[in-house]
DNA sequence: CACGATTACGGATATCGTAACAATA
DNA sequence: TATTGTTACGATATCCGTAATCGTG
C-alpha cells in the first residue's frame, strides 16, 4: 500500500472529474487511472462505478475514505514532527546540573526554555556530579553540567569548559565578620563552616587543605555538608554559618545584599570550570544543541553580571 | 512512502537484529538492509545508530514508530472494513415498507438484522409505496417492499416478488357480526369501514368498486383512511369499525384472537403480490443482499403461519 | 466531433535475490 | 572463524508519459 495511491484516491474524491483530480496531484490522466485501478485491486474492492463516463464513489469508496484520510494524515503529522526534532524545536532533552548552579543556570535556563522550545520535553535532574556521572553512563540523561575536571579522570566524556569560577567564604551581611577587612583563618574556624560537598577535583581538596592546614581530612573540618545547596544556603540567612562556595553561586544573593564576600587571608585561591560534560560515543539530537546553546547564553550573561559586582 | 516500508521498520524496532526482522517479514537480509535504508533518506533523518555492528534506533526512530504503527493499524483496519462490508456483514443499510407489514415483516426482521448483522447500520423508512419510491429514486433507499404491481407502471424498477396476500374484511372478536357467518355487503356497510389506505393498484380499485357497488369513488366509502396502519387496526379494538385489509397484516392479530376475519359474500376475492422494488440501474452492496435475504426468510416463516390458521 | 476515460508501449525507477565484501567478537 | 550488516549486480516489477483507442452526448 502506497500513500501516494490513497493521496490520488482522496484527490478523486475531492475532484468532479478524473482529469481534475490527476491534475491537482500533477500526474498524467492514463496515469491516474491506473493508480486508482492499481488501488481497487489491491484492496480488492470497486472504488467507484464506472457505469456512464462519470466516475461515482461506491460505498467502499466511503468506507475507505476515513482511512485514507487518517492515513495520510498520520504520516504528513509524523513528518512534520521529525522536521520539528530535526531543527531542535521539538523532542526529549534530559540533563542535569548541581544545585548551586539554581540562580545563575537552573532558574534563567528553564524560564529561556519553556518561552523558546514551547514543543520540547525537559527532564531536568538537579544532583551532585556523581550521580549524574551515573546517569550520563546509564543513557538517562544526555548531558550534565559539571566540573571540567571530571573529564580528566573518565575517559569516555567529552567536555567543553564554559565558566571558570572562584572560591571565596561567605556569610550573612549581618554577621559579625561581615564588616572586618582582615580576616584570618582562625577567625573563620570559630564559627560554624559549611559546605555544600559535591564533587571537588582531588587537586582542589589537596590546595584548600595545605591553604588553610584543614588535614585529617578536609571535610571533617565542616559543620554542615549537603548535596543540596539550598539547605546550606538557608544557614547563611538563619544562622552565623559561613559558607565556602563559588562565586557563581553566590552572585544573586550578594547583588541583593544579603549575604557578603569575606576578606579572608590568605584568599580562597581556586578556580572551577564549569563545562558541559557528554558521553564521547554518543551524538546527540540537535534539540540538545539547542538546550546547549542556552545555556552557554546563561553563562555569558552570568559574565557580564559577576563583572559587575562591586565587592569583586 | 510505502506502508511496506513501515512494517519492516516495525519489525526492526521488534526484533533484537536486522537478520530477525528480515526472516520475520519474510525478506532477504540485503532487500531488508535498503528497505530501512530508504525509509531513512525518504524521511531525511537517521532512524539507528550503526556505530557498532548493532543497530539501535534514534530519538527520531522513537518518534517515528508511534507515527508508523498508527499508519499500519488503520491500513489493517481499513482493510478489515472493506471485507465486512464485501461479506455484507458491515456497512450501511437504507431500506422502506409500509407499516401493514408490522407484525409479520418489520418486527421480526429487525430482531434478525439486530442479532445476526451487528455491524450493519440500518435506516428503516415506515411509510406508504409514494413516499418510498420517491426515496428510492433520490437513492435515499436502497430497496423497499411494497406492491409488486407498482413495476408494472415504473420502467425504472426491478421487483422480486415474494409474497401473495388476499384481502378480506375484519372485525374485532368483540363484534356483533364476529360470529354471524352469512354477512352481505348492506350489513357492513352498516358500521363504520376503515382502511390503510396505501397504494392500491388501480386494477384492485376498479374490481373492489364492481365487487360492492362502491362508485363515486372507492374512497368516499371510508369513515377513516390513514397511511399508518397501527391506526387503523387501533379502530378494531376500540370501536365497532370493519376494516378492509391484506391478510399477512391481520395474521399475529387473529392468532392472539382479538380479532377475526369476517365471512362476507361476495368474499373480497383480490389478491396483492408483495415484492422487494429497486432501481434497475443500481448495483446494491451486499449487506442489502444480506438483508433482502433476510426478509425472504420472514416471508417463508409468515407462509407457514398463515397456512395453520384456522379460519383461512 | 468533443470530451472523458481507458488501453498500448517504450523508458525510467524501484525492488528483489544471490553473491561478494567489511567489520566485529 | 562465525555472525552481522553493507555493497555489487543482474533480473523482475512497477510506474510514468506520450500516443492511440473506446464510448457517450
């Protein structure tokens, strides 16, 4: 069965005469004639009658006619639906990202999203590198946002850096610290240090270690550890907690006042790069290109923002 | 696009390889190869991944498998539809007949059409041979049963005749002439005649009029003419109407014995032949042969009744 | 004869099966 | 080497357009 006979079929149907119908689908009379034949004898059935020189539509042509329609109808949809994955406004994208990434990516990301891609699926998993590495691995998601790094470590992704951030130590603009110009690292460790523990490249925990001679263990010096950022986040506002973090992290809350960079000496002097991380053997459909390409947007609009913060 | 084309990337998405899925649709493995091949140039979108010697199918070969599977079932389904319909076990059904063949015809053929054809869509027009044959000509009805003396003066038609009724005079078994077995014409016109007037052929009119000495006009003889029948037969049980009717009308009501049929000299010595009337030019489908058949059927089984009545 | 539909026929395209080939465990 | 998928190639089938034919007003 060829949708090309069922459009010719339709057309005859929707033409007074045969000569009309093969006109309107650009084919020679004889032409169309024999598909029409081609089409009775393949379904075994008179189509229309043949009885004056004037084609009529027998009860199987009726019958068949909301078949051929929802046939023909089904395929020009399913068509138009490919184009649509094929140039990204349509399909499934699922990635993932941490949960310091809420203000700077999460947030302006999906707002981008839902307004540009109103046809795409988004499952977004907001998780610490490690899991998301599993996911990754497990074909759940198609990418995720992470640190670079782990690509040196794991052979079969591929990264493309996008954002280099600092560390620093922050806190509430309320708190006792707030005010100080130079802080040391003993006044630090009399109040309660937090962290959001996700993933941290071996080198980062080694300089940070030896910096602030944090050792038996760099994450036994912390009072609070989370694999969610919002938690940690909250102690800044709720309590006298002080928080190390990136700056990307932090770029919001500290544009609206409410948390302030300490002045710690030595400085937090770390960088991460943040990239998006990908299996190398796996391509991905261009509606992946196109959440990827907005987030490289966020990022540079993150850029222009951090650049603008005073207390850089 | 062919929906050959389409069972054999069905058969791919169900099969663990391409060699499987080409036994499965009985196809060479080469033939299979380009088949799917095709389908993806024809579509424009890579529908597997042949990176390793493993097919697996793409984002867009998801998408396009609920897109092929639909195509698929309702060219199945389309086609099943077509062969119920060729059967005459579906399809559409128009037919008329007056409302005297109520009890004998009407009743116990939609019972029947209801139980053995339950996918046939039956539009039942109860009128008067006038009406029907004006019907019939706008093809608003495939056939009807009425007189078949109407083929007589109507080129245009076909008639299988069926069925010969006589005709006679009845009253109710409540009726003073019920069981008065010498009655002349004078006693009956003494009570009130009814009659389903229908289409009568003139030749009945003419002989009815000789018969009983009812000139002027066979119709001015009549207290009440009506073209239902249920009307008239109502007259019998509530008054002291004498009613002039075919016999295949009364048969149900002299069984149950609320009526009776009475012995009147001259006796109403006409006959009316019953037959099913079409257009000569149209060929019908056969869920009307299915149907026709069913009424010869109830003829034959109305036959035997009337034969084992007492009274005849 | 005019008009609409159907064959007649030569050429182009598609599709098939067998066979040969490439790649991977 | 065995398995799996892809080309190579010749044969067949299908489909198209031009031209001729048939059947009615």
């Amino acid at each position: 069965m060829n949708t090309r006979q069922l459009k010719h079929f339709i057309a005859l149907l929707d033409n007074p005469s045969l000569s009309a119908a093969a006109e309107e689908v650009h084919l020679s009379q004889p032409a169309f004639s024999r598909s029409i034949r081609a089409l009775e004898e393949q379904l075994n059935v008179p189509l229309f009658t043949r009885s004056d020189r004037r084609l009529r539509p027998t009860p199987y042509a009726l019958a068949w006619e909301a078949t051929a329609r929802r046939i023909v109808m089904n395929e020009n949809e399913g068509k138009r639906h490919l184009q649509m994955m094929q140039s990204g406004k349509s399909g499934r994208v699922a990635l993932g990202m941490g949960s310091s990434l809420m203000d700077e990516l999460i947030c302006p990301l999906l707002d981008k999203l839902l307004r540009d891609l109103p046809e795409v699926q988004i499952n977004f998993s907001v998780d610490t590198s490690a899991p998301l590495l599993n996911l990754l691995r497990t074909r759940q998601i198609d990418f995720f946002v992470g640190d670079a790094s782990i690509a040196r470590y794991q052979q079969d992704l591929v990264v493309e850096s996008l954002f280099t951030c600092g560390f620093a130590w922050y806190a509430s603009s309320q708190h006792p610290l707030a005010k100080t110009t130079d802080i040391d690292i003993a006044m630090i460790k009399a109040w309660p240090m937090v962290i959001a523990a996700g993933y941290f490249d071996p080198a980062v925990v080694e300089h940070m270690e030896s910096l602030y001679d944090l050792h038996s263990g760099l994450y036994q010096h912390f009072r609070v550890m989370s694999n969610d950022f919002q938690l940690v986040r909250h102690l800044l506002d709720s309590s006298d907690a002080i928080l190390a973090a990136t700056d990307i992290s932090m770029i919001r809350a500290v544009e609206t006042g409410k948390v302030v960079k300490l002045h710690v000496s030595p400085p937090l002097a770390l960088t991460l790069t943040l990239g998006i991380l990908r299996l190398a053997d796996c391509e991905l459909p261009p509606v992946c290109e196109r959440v990827m390409d907005s987030i490289r947007q966020c990022f540079k609009h993150t850029e222009i923002r951090r650049a603008q913060l005073p207390n850089q």
